[in-house]
C-alpha cells in the first residue's frame, strides 16, 4: 500500500521541488560541518590541546570501578542465604552434569572414581554406532542425500584420526546450544510480552555480541571455576544473543489471525504463548537455533583455551609446532562438524515447517519409533561387537589418513618461490594506503571526531541518536582509550573496505548463477566456521607479523556477510520491475545500476553493518599477530588476569561497533523510505 | 529427543548398577583419592613435564587428572583449588602471576624444575656471512650490519620481531639504551614467532628474533644467540651500570629459573605428593631431547615419558620414597 502512494507522490511537481531543496540543505549543512572539523583540526592544536588529547584529569577511572565491583562480587555480595559465588558455583555444577552424561556417552565411557584411578564402567558409544544415528537422523529428517551427508562428515572425523577431539567438542556444543535456545526463547519472550524490558535487553545483546569474549573470560572463569563448564557460559553469552533476537522478531510476525483465535477460545497468557505463539512462530524460531549452533562452534578455540579441550585444542597444539597440515586438520573437522549440525538442523527446520499427518496412533513401538528403535539397536549391537573386536569401539589407527607435511610443503613452497611478489604486493598496499591511513586517525582531535559523529547522528536519525553516538564516542576517549580505538577504526576501517570491494562483487556475479551461488556458499561456510587460527600462520609465514596479516585475517572471515547479504538482496528484487526495466530498454548494465543494485541497497547495507560486526568480532585474533589495538589491550588484560582493564577495553570495541551500527541502520532506514520500500 | 531421553535413562540405570557392585578403588597412599589435577598448557615441553610429574605420582599410587588450562588464566584455578599443581612457571614470562598468586597465600611455590629459561637474541647461522661481527651485540651497531635485517617498512634500520607484549623483556628499552639502530616488531604469539623464522629460513633470508630453550627451535634450525653484556639485577635497575650511564636495560637478559607451583592446600591433602613434586628435577639437555623427539621425530608425548621412565627408575623413585 505505501510504495504506489510514495512513488506518486515523488512524482507530484510541488513535492519533487520540496525533496531537491532539503537534499540541498543536507549538502549545504555536511559542508559546513566538515569545513568547520578540518579548520579545528588544522588550527585548534594551540587553542584547544585537550581537544586532542583527552587530559588525564578528568579521565573516568572505569578500570578501577569495574576491577573493585568485581572483587565485591566475589568475595562480599550475598543474598542472604548464600553469596553471589555460591550462585555461580551452584550454576556451574547445574552444568556439569549433563556436560558429564554427554562427555561419558561420546568420550570416556562411564567411570567409577575420579582421575588416573577411575575405572571404565561402560564403554563410550562406539565409533560406528554415533555415525549410524546422526545418518538416522538425516534420514529422519532430510531423507537419504542428509543422512550420507552427515554421515560423510562424521566419517571424515574419523579417517582423519580426529574422532576423540571431535567428541570433546560435540559434548560441549551439545549442552551449550540446548541451553542457549532455551535461554534465547525465555529472553525473547519476556522481552515480546513486557516492551519495557525489551528496551533494557536489547542493547544488552548488543554488549553480549561485541564486547570481545576474552574481555569476560578472567570474570568467568573465577566466578565459574576452572574448565569447561566456564567455557560452555562463555560460549553462551555469545551464542545465545540471535535467539533472543530472532524470538521477537518471529513472535511480531505470528499472524495477528492467529492471535485472534487464541484470544477468541479463551487462551490464558500462559497457553496464548506456549500452545499459540511460539507454535505457530517454530519454523523463524528453528533459524535462530541454526544460528546458535554455528556461534557456538566459532567458539570452539576460545573454549580451549579454558579447558575445554576438544578440537580447538589441537589447533592451538598444531599450530604451536608450525605444523600447518595438523591444524588445517583439525579446523576441517570443526568444519565438517559445523556442517553436519547445521545442515540437520535446517533439515528439522523445514520439516517442522511442513506438517504432516501420521496415524500411526494404534500401531506398536517399533512401527511408531522406527528410528530410536532403529538407533537403539545399533547402540546395542555395535557395543557386543565391540567388547571382543576393538575396531568397532574405536576407529583403527592403521586406517586413519593424514595429509602429512603437504601443507606445509604448499606454503614452503610458496613461500620459496613468490614471496618477493607478495613482499611487493603487502608494501606498496601498507606504503600507499593503510599506513597513511593510520596516520591520519591517529591525528584527528578526538573531540572534533564526537563532534562530528554526533552530528552524522542528527541528521540521519535525529536527537535521541545524537545524544546515544555522542556520548559512547565521549566516553571511548573519557577512558583514555582513544588511540587504541582510533587504530581498531583503522584495521576494522581498512578490512571493511577490502571485504566490501571484494564481497559485493562476487555477490553481484553469483546471484543469478544458482550453481556457482552454491559453490560460492560452501566456501563462505568454511571461512566462517574454520578457525583462523589455522589460515593466520600461514599468511605470518608469507606475509610476516604485522597488519597486513591481521588485514586479511580479517578480510577471510567478515567477506562472507558482504557477499551473502548482496546475494540476498538482489534476489529479492521485485522480478516484474526487472521485467519493466527490460521492458523500457534498459542495457544490463543499467537494470544492475539503475534498478537492481538500488534497489538491493538497503539489504547491501545490512551487510555492511554485519561485516564491521563480524571485523570486530575478528579483533581478538588479530592481536595475536601483535597488532596494537584494542583487540591487544583485552588479550593483555587477560594473561594479567585485569578484569577492569579487559571489561573497559571490551566495551570501547562494543561502542565502536554499536555507533557504526545505529549509523548504517539509520541511514539504510533513511534510504529505504525515499525508495518508497519502508 | 525420545532416543536420547531413552538411551541416558537406561546408560544412567546401568551405571548405577554396575556402580554398586563395584568396590571403590584402592591406593597405596593413606591420604585422599581424590585425582591431583595437574595443568596442560600448549606447548611440549610442558606437556612432557607434566606427563613425568603425573606418572611418577601414579607410580606413589596417587590419583592423577590432567587438566588443559591456559597458562596464566590458570592462576584464577590455583588459587580457588579448582586446580592443583602447574609444573612449567617461567621465571621469564611468568613471575608476574605467580608473584601476584603466591602473595594471596592460596598458591605456593614447589621450587625450581631444575631446567633454566634461556631467552634472548637469535639469528641463524647463515647471517654471519652478512654481519660477521656476531655474535657479539657490537657488530648489530654497525649500520650496514642492521639494514641487512632490515624490511621496506623499517629500513634503513634493522628489524627484530620480539616476543608478544605480554612477555614483557624490555626490548625497545634495550633498542634505546645500548643505542641499536633496529625497530622492535612485536608478534602477538609465539606461533607467529616461529612461522617467521620457518619462513625466513626456507629462503634464507634475514631474520632477528626472539628465541626461547628449552624449545625444539633451537635444535631445528641453526644459529646463535647474540652476546650481550651479561644480566645483572643491577643493570635493571640501576641506570649508571654498563655501557649508557643514563639508562637501564643496557644489558641481555636474564637467565631464570622454570618453577614448580601448586595451590596452597595441596601440602595438607597430600603432603606425599608434595614432597615428590618439590623434588622433582630434570635439565635442559633431558628435556632439549625429549622435546625434539616429539616435536621433529613425531614420537607420541606418552612414548617419551615412558622411556624416560624406564631410563631413570632410580632417579624419579627417590623423590617418591
């Protein structure tokens, strides 16, 4: 109903005058406001030098709140009854013990005793038996093609010698993603059925999903203790906040029909959620579980570095001895694990999407489980087999494959032979533009930057945004944290860059090209999903410590969003506008330009917004190429064990990708309007 | 769902059965059975320190668990309990931590491993050609010898990739003080470290970096370590020392110690342990060849320590008397 109407009216003579005449006011006032920044800049040194260095005086001693709260926390907060560790503690051992049942059933077998002294009660369940009930379940859920492809995946886990790594992990991720989805939903639903908190959890998510993990991990791991219950609050602080998210986006969408009805037979609030709402919401809610899995998994190296062992554990090792093959190993079987999860639950997704019948009500057991039974039995026989024959209880070492020192060779060979073309290639990109780059952020007055920020902010979302950018980009430099995030801005800024003029691009060929769209996504999948870890050392070896490495680190992993949002985008253009511009004559360059990239602008934008979030999210691993930003200030808090230092740090990165944020979705909402989509 | 409720409630029924008829285990210690969690950090050296440590305590009939743990983020489980005994505290990079744990009084130093830090300068052999000076820190202030180690981005000077910030080591105060003409690279891990020199070394091309032992570098690739004035706690602390009277830093740096250190409660829950862990020692050749063994020869971290164990019965069954 909007779009006819605004279109008309853009085309009403009166109006068309009234929208030239703002956008030349819009260019008039940007001019001023950045003639008025680069004067101050140029001139204001002598005038104004704490505009340029934020003095010391007046710094907001953040670290030292946060570092003295939490020592209250830990040793004085009490509700009475019992202390906040307590709490903590209590919640932790809440957690081991499903993480124990599945570390048992897929690893160690049952024990008796604890340690060196335990003795193997029950075998783990073997080998060939989990992959016979993943493949039951694609079947289950997928038919035949899923369930040889989960079973391929799981049976790459095991000819790759990387079975009992990739058990550790599973275990994990099994209770860290039922938990998070729970959690997820309950959040979701408080923050649909009570608006008042939603305006309190929702920029709360923002937090959970760009303070750097590394920021939180010294707090957790005192208030949680040691191992891999702390990993699994870890993971899920991370994981959990696209299920909120998608929660309240899913239960707006329930058809307000639906709603009706429940209201018409009489739901209570309880059943109108439970048997109503979330029901009729279950297939939105089931992306949200995709997306928890995959966070979780990304989690996997961080998680090992608190105990939680597993495959990311064997990357770190791997890559510790240079040992390129055994890391790319190990990050494949995090893939192939990431796959095989993800592509069940998308399966379940669309099953339960489609309803089906079953009278199956009055036949027996096994007609009705076919499955569990089919499982079950599996379980049971393999386990008798395996008790006299030991390949079936673990895979066989003389069967497993490795690729040896090949990869090594690759990149030795590379290494040998092109380096001094790379070597050309990284310094006249660092020469020429990334440290002129540097220079120049390195030298704007921070408090022009806020000025200016908060101004961006006036004009494309009003005075409430304004106020929110100016005062997160005050309080980045009232902590004395401005240079550090001025160098943040630039890796990020540069990588953004990069991964736009690549990712766009790429998504522009291949949305319209459905089998090399498909090749293209496998190979986003593996950036997202394999640790970069294992592609890092390798670019250290060919491209030497520095930011040109953390660049692209960076690039690898947040092109993915650039190109998938592109694709997005510009298959949801109206095909009969495509029809109409083909219609009026239109060259294809020009149904690109003129229709379809303007039209897919806004999905383009979302993009851009996720691949900064995903650039941040990436700042961690960067600083262990040694660069000098705030991603190195959190991992540095952290072998200190400041949680002050870590937690303000963290919240500096957070802000920056929380202004950037509110910036694009402003802009992009400002966009759509005048296109007549919103 | 039904499979797994199903399959838990029947493995959880039967655990508990065989549970009951089983006696508990015994051991040969009078003190607690409960598992000694030791720590596993990432690289092999402490693996294998940690590994001895454990299997010469199962040998006294203790109860064993090994815990990954990262290396400083472990304090918070030293001294809350959650963890037990970290064989591998590096003077060098670790004496911080330990400082700030062991003065909460809830972590105690077991003492030295007998294996000493070694830390410092390196460069491959082949550099000699180019600056042949060397190993004496003198020649590195020789201009022609620093821009052989130079890269475009810090040409003309040299460039030397120190250890991540975190190490601490004072090398850009020790660039300044003895007047160096390099610039201090810092990589953020020792992984990163090492992929530079692997890289630097299939094209033998010019490399200064940081290099620790006991560590398989040193065994894997040849060079030497450059020869600074020798550490002495005055040159840390008091500028006038060595050769620039306005500066400290104007020395190498220091040998250290790797220590032993254990939570607090471990010499009342099990004070045998104690005692075997405090007597625990092995040097740097020992662990220089286990390490290698492992890391280049590819033998299994467990192969190693049960040669080890075989070869030195009378060594590791006096500390367990």
């Amino acid at each position: 109903m909007g779009a006819p109407a605004q279109a008309q009216n853009n085309t009403q003579p009166g109006e068309a005058e009234a929208s030239a005449r703002r956008r030349r006011g819009a260019v008039l006032a940007w001019g001023v406001a950045i003639a008025a920044f680069v004067v101050f800049w140029q001139f204001g040194k002598p005038l104004a030098a704490w505009a340029f260095k934020y003095p010391k005086a007046y710094a907001i001693p953040a670290q030292a709140w946060i570092s003295s709260g939490m020592k209250w926390l830990l040793n004085e907060a009490t509700f009475g009854l019992f202390t906040f560790l307590d709490l903590t503690r209590f919640t932790a051992a809440m957690i081991d013990i499903p993480y124990k049942l599945a570390l048992s059933l897929l690893s160690t077998g049952f024990l008796q005793g604890q340690g060196s002294g335990a003795v193997q009660l029950l075998p783990p369940v073997s080998w060939i038996a989990v992959i016979a009930i993943v493949a039951l379940l694609g079947w289950h859920a997928g038919g035949r093609r899923l369930a040889l492809l989960v079973a391929g995946c799981f049976a790459f886990l095991a000819m790759f010698g990387q079975w009992d790594s990739a058990m550790v992990t599973l275990a994990s991720i099994l209770v860290a993603v039922p938990i998070g989805v729970v959690l997820g939903l309950l959040l979701g639903i408080v923050a649909y059925r009570w608006p008042a908190l939603e305006r309190a959890i929702i920029p709360l998510l923002d937090l959970m999903q760009t303070i750097p993990v590394f920021a939180y991990l010294v707090p957790i791991l005192f208030l949680f203790g040691f191992g891999p219950t702390a990993a699994v609050v870890a993971t899920l602080i991370y994981a959990l906040p696209p299920m909120t998210r998608v929660t309240i986006l899913a239960l707006r969408q329930v058809p307000s029909e639906v709603i009706d009805l429940g209201n018409m037979v009489g739901c209570t609030p309880r059943q109108m959620t439970w048997r109503v709402m979330v029901p009729s919401a279950k297939d939105s809610l089931m992306v949200g579980v995709n997306q928890v899995i995959m966070l979780s998994l990304n989690m996997v190296i961080i998680a090992s570095m608190i105990g939680a062992g597993g495959l990311g554990f064997d990357v770190l090792a791997a890559l510790r001895r240079l040992d390129i093959g055994a890391g790319l190993e190990a990050g494949m079987a995090i893939v192939a694990l990431a796959i095989a999860l993800d592509r069940l639950s998308q399966a379940y997704a669309y099953r339960i999407a489609k309803p089906h019948h079953e009278t199956a009500a009055n036949k027996g057991f096994v007609a009705r489980h076919p499955y569990t039974v089919g499982a079950l039995a599996f379980v049971a026989v393999t386990m008798a087999i395996g008790l006299a024959v030991p390949a079936v209880q673990d895979y066989p070492d003389g069967l497993k494959v490795s690729t040896g020192p090949f990869f090594s060779d690759v990149v030795g060979w590379i290494n040998v032979n092109f380096f001094d073309v790379l070597e050309g290639m990284k310094n006249a990109l660092l020469l020429n533009v990334m440290v002129p780059a540097k220079r120049l952020l390195l030298d704007l007055p921070w408090f022009g930057v806020v000025v200016l920020l908060a101004f961006a902010g006036y004009r494309l979302g009003g005075w409430r945004l304004a106020a929110t950018i100016g005062a997160l980009s005050f309080l980045i430099a009232a902590t004395r944290q401005w240079e550090k995030a001025m160098i943040t801005v630039y890796l990020c800024g540069s990588s953004v860059v990069l991964a736009a003029l690549i990712g766009i691009p790429i998504g522009v060929l291949v949305a319209e090209r459905d089998r090399a769209w498909r090749v293209v996504q496998v190979i986003i999948d593996t950036l997202q999903t394999l640790p970069s870890f294992v592609y890092l050392m390798p670019a250290v070896m060919l491209f030497r410590v520095g930011d040109f490495t953390a660049m692209i680190a960076v690039v690898a992993y947040a092109v993915a969003p650039a190109i998938r949002y592109t694709v997005l985008g510009l298959k949801g253009v109206d095909p009969r506008l495509i029809e109409a511009g083909k219609a009026m004559g239109c060259t294809p360059w020009q149904l690109l330009s003129r229709i379809r990239l303007k039209l897919a602008f806004p999905e383009i934008m979302l993009g851009l917004n996720q691949t900064i979030m995903f650039a941040l999210s990436m700042l961690v691993i960067t600083a262990l190429v040694g660069t000098r930003d705030l991603g190195q200030e959190v991992y540095i808090a952290l072998t200190k064990a400041d949680t002050g230092r870590g937690l303000v740090a963290g919240l500096a990165v957070a802000f920056i990708g929380i202004i950037a944020d509110r910036l694009i979705s402003a802009g992009a909402r400002r966009v759509r309007q005048s296109l007549g989509l919103a | 769902m039904q499979t797994g409720t199903f399959i838990r409630r029947t493995a959880t029924a039967l655990a508990l059965t065989a549970a009951m008829a089983l006696p508990s285990g015994a051991f040969a210690a009078a003190e607690s059975s409960d598992p000694i969690k030791l720590t596993l950090h990432d690289w092999t050296g402490q693996l294998i320190t940690t590994q001895l440590m454990g299997e010469v305590l199962k040998k006294a009939g203790y109860n064993v668990e090994y815990v990954q743990a990262d290396y400083l983020a472990q304090f918070a489980g030293l001294e809350s309990g959650d963890l037990h005994v970290a064989m591998e505290i590096w003077e060098t990079t670790g004496r911080d931590a330990m400082d700030a744990a062991t003065a909460t009084g809830k972590v105690e130093n077991l003492g030295p491993t007998g294996m000493k830090a070694k830390e410092e300068w390196w460069y491959p052999e082949y550099m000699k050609e180019k600056c042949p000076g060397l190993p004496n820190w003198e020649a590195l202030k020789d201009e022609a010898c620093a821009e052989a180690f130079a890269t475009a981005e810090t040409a003309p000077k040299g460039r030397y990739l120190g250890g991540p910030v975190t190490w601490g080591g004072y090398d850009d105060e020790r660039v300044e003080a003895l007047e160096l003409p390099f610039e201090v690279i810092h990589a953020g891990t020792d992984a990163a470290l090492f992929a530079e020199l692997e890289s630097a070394y299939q094209r033998k091309a010019p490399i200064m970096l940081w290099i620790y032992a006991p560590h398989w570098a040193p065994a894997k690739y040849k060079g030497e370590w450059v020869e600074f004035p020798e550490y002495t706690k005055e040159c840390y602390s008091d500028p006038k020392w060595g050769s620039n009277p306005d500066a400290q830093y104007d020395c190498g740096k220091p040998f250290g110690e790797i220590w032993k250190v254990s939570w607090a409660g471990l010499k009342d829950k099990w004070p045998g342990a104690h005692k075997a862990i405090t007597a625990f020692t092995v040097n740097n050749d020992e662990m220089g060849a286990m390490i290698s063994a492992v890391d280049l020869d590819g033998k299994t971290v467990d192969a190693v320590v049960a040669d080890w164990m075989g070869a030195n019965e009378a060594r590791w069954s006096a500390w367990i008397k």
